[in-house]
C-alpha cells in the first residue's frame, strides 16, 4: 500500500483530520505535526476505516476530536471545518 509509511509515521489515534487540498492532501495530527501527500481523500477514508468519518468532499474527521458545533460545522481541536448537506445526517447521528 502507498499510504504504509504514512501508517507508520502517524498512528490513525492521533490523525485529527485529513484534509484534501486540490492535488494534495494534509494530514493534520494532534502534536501538531501535519503531512503532505498525494493520495486521495478516499484511500485514506478506507485505511483509517470506522473512527474516521468524511463530512465533507474535503474533509475526513477523526470521531473522538470531532465536536458538533452546528448542523454545518465540526470543531477538531482548533480548526472549525463546515459539513456539506450530503453527509449532516450522518454525522448526526454519529455524534
């Protein structure tokens, strides 16, 4: 797999959130390291698997730092990212 240094550098428990810039993605940890990388938002959504969940094309959100902020907006540690219409159900009733 392409993202297996990845895994190894950063343990999913402290990847806050994956966000997906354009051609790039960031992944954003809780010790406040970030990496760069070139895969796409969905590889990582299905390596991270189910404490991960997308709440937006761009976003990918780790469940245990998500804080429902509004029926748009997730807070994850001090970045407030919006929730598109078609994942607020979801969410919802996730948190």
């Amino acid at each position: 797999s392409t993202l297996f240094p990845y895994t190894t550098l950063f343990r999913s428990s402290i990847i806050v959130y994956v966000e997906s810039c354009d051609t790039e993605l960031i992944v954003h940890a809780s010790d406040g390291r970030s990496l760069n990388n070139r895969t796409g938002i969905s590889q990582w959504e299905a390596l991270l698997g189910p404490g991960f969940i997308r709440i937006h094309r761009a976003f990918l959100v780790n469940i245990k730092y998500a804080k429902l902020e509004s029926q748009d907006t997730v807070s994850v540690g001090d970045a407030k990212l919006p929730v598109s219409r078609q994942y607020q159900k979801d969410l919802k009733d996730l948190l």
